[in-house]
C-alpha cells in the first residue's frame, strides 16, 4: 500500500510510528527522496492496534508500505508508487487540508483505480488537545474537552467537503459501511501514535478483502515487480531495489529488466531482504533468502544491472518464451 500527500504532511512519520524506527529524522530538510518499502509483520501491526488487529482473524503475512515523496519535485516517484498499490493511504495534514501535491495524488488515485483511505494528521495540533499516546481514536476523543472536539471535527468536516468537491463520498471511518463506495477518514497522530490503532484495524480489514478478491493473482507465479532504486551494494556491484507485486522470483531465476537502452537479462544471483519493519532504502542489514513472495521489498543481486532504471519493470521469466518477455518489458 502506498502512502501519499502533500509535502510535510507527515507521511514518512506516520511509517516511522508504525514501524518503530526514525527515518524522517534522517533525511535531509526531513523531505522524502526516493520511494521506500517497508514490511511490517503482521504481529507488529497486532501489539499496535491491540484489539483492533486480532492475529487469529488475518491470512496476510502483514503491510507492505510504499513511502513516497510528497515535494513537488517527485510527481513521477509519486505516480510510480501510487500505481504500484493495492490501497493507499492519503496523508492530510489537519491544519494544511487539501495542497497541490494532495490533489495531484487524488488524480493519481481516480486515474488508477487504487481504493485509497485518508489519514487526517496531527490532531496532536488541535488546540487544547490532551493526547492520550497510541489510543484507539474513540478512546482519546472522550478525553477531550467539548472546545477541542468541535475543532478537530469543524477540520475534519473541511478534509470530507474537499473530497466531496472531487467526486468521492467520505466520512468518519467508523461510519463507512462500504468502504469501497465510501472514503474512510481515520484522524491519527503520528507524534503521539493517537488513531494508529485504528489506521491499521482499517488498513489490515481492506488488504484481506482485496487480496480475497485477487486470489486470481498466482502468488506462486514467474515474479514481476519494478524497480525501486539502482544501487551499489559493497561486493555486489550494481544492484536493484524492487516491489515485488505478484509472483514469486528464486535465486538463480532468468529475469528481464528495463534498461536505458534494450532490455537486460540477465540471472539472479542473490535475493536480500530487509529485515521486517525495515525500510529497504536506508537498511544496512539484508538476508540473504532462496526465494521471495509477493507482496514485497527485495533488492536483487545480478550482473549487467548498470543500465536498470527506476520505475522500470522486472520480469521472471521462469517457464515462458523468453523473446516474449523481452518484448513485454520493452513495451512497458
Ligand atoms: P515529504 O516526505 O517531504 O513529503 O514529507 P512527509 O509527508 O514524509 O512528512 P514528515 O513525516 O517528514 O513530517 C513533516 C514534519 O511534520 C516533521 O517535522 C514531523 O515531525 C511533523 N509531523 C508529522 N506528523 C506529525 C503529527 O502527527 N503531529 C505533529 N505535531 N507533527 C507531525
Ligand atoms: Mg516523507
């Protein structure tokens, strides 16, 4: 799932709540750079939602985040992630409401399809807001004083007239019925983890209908996946960051990928993983792994990858015609 909106509004914090770490304070200015991925296990979304995500309930392994840039400058990274997601999430700033890059995202989104949920960010913010850290939203709204409710909600109200103004039907989260006709509003915090809970508990009941749906896709199938990032990788030389969508890719697969000039191709010679809760952009540590399912974030290890793009399409070739996947990677 990918996580989009304007810049500042606190999309990488919102991943850093989640996964436990600081990459937003990392980065240079704070501004995200690159797409990321992240799998965060299903038991760490658990012990984050409490009784929200109940493990026993949930087939999915757990989330796979696509983080992306919200600066203006990144319109391609941001289109890339938004077509490569099941879901997405749509970061919102309470105070900022709608901004360029939040409605460029809401057009990535109509354009591909992509069921998307809005997180209203830092309701911390709310005047006279006393926060209740990591509470479900129910929880830490009986908390508040009458004066500090009606403001978060007169905010709210504007995030749901500004969507209606683009065509979508939304409301409060727990007041959606079909959240595929309606779009969810899950007010959180990412300073105070207020609202994450329920962030999840929605985000983890979506991915379980949709991959439902999608059975059709063969997870047992040739990989295929794109290009995140081109990196040096210490006695690896070239190697490739990748959101593996569909499929499955081995150590030793033929894949085909995009190049700057023909296709490449060329044979895998180690898959690493991040480990979990990890973002694969600023890990140092990978295991090594004979075999990667999707959903994922792997960076591959093969020779000839000099000339891959980002955003260019990676194929397994496994038991088709080769030519075929070269032309089908050509015409991407
Ligand atoms: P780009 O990657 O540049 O698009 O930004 P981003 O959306 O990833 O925003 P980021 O997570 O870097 O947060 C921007 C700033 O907002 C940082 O200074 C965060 O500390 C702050 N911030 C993010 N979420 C919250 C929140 O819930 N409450 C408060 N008070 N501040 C927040
Ligand atoms: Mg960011």
């Amino acid at each position: 799932m990918a996580v989009l909106g304007h810049v500042d509004h606190g999309k990488t914090s919102l991943l850093d709540k989640i996964r436990g770490s600081a990459v937003s304070e990392g980065e240079a200015g704070a501004i995200t750079q690159h797409i990321g991925a992240t799998a965060v296990p299903l038991d760490t979304v658990s012990q984050m939602a409490g009784s929200l995500v109940k493990p026993e309930d949930f087939d999915l392994p757990g989330l796979l985040f696509i983080d992306t840039p919200g600066h203006h400058s990144f319109s391609t990274l941001r289109s890339r992630g938004g077509a490569l997601a099941d879901i997405a999430i749509l970061v919102v700033d309470v105070n900022d409401s709608f901004q360029p890059q939040t409605e460029e995202a809401i057009d990535i989104l109509k354009r591909t399809g992509t069921p998307f949920i809005v997180a209203a960010n830092k309701i911390d913010t709310t005047p006279g807001w006393n926060p209740q850290e990591g509470a479900p939203i129910q929880k830490t709204y009986e908390e508040q004083s009458q004066r500090a409710r009606s403001k978060l909600d007169e905010k709210l109200y504007e995030i749901i007239g500004e969507l209606s103004e683009r065509g979508f039907s939304s409301d409060f989260y727990w007041r959606v019925q079909n959240f595929q006709s309606n779009i969810g509003v899950v007010p959180v915090s990412a300073l105070t983890g207020e609202g994450i809970p329920d962030l999840l508990g929605v985000l983890m009941g979506l991915s379980q209908r949709y991959m439902k749906d999608e059975m059709a896709i063969d997870v047992a199938g040739p990989g295929s996946g794109t290009v995140l990032e081109v990196k040096e990788e210490r006695g690896f030389g070239a190697t490739l960051d990748v959101v593996l969508y569909d499929g499955t890719i081995r150590a030793g697969d033929t894949i085909v990928v995009g190049g700057a000039n023909d296709p490449i191709v060329t044979e895998v010679r180690a898959l690493l993983q991040p480990r979990p809760n990890a973002e694969i952009r600023t890990e140092k540590r990978f295991d090594k792994v004979e075999e990667v399912r999707a959903a994922a974030g792997v960076k591959i290890a093969a020779p000839d990858l000099e000339d891959a793009m980002a955003g260019a399409p990676v194929r397994v070739v496994g038991d088709r015609d080769l030519d075929e996947v070269v032309r089908e990677v050509e015409a991407e």
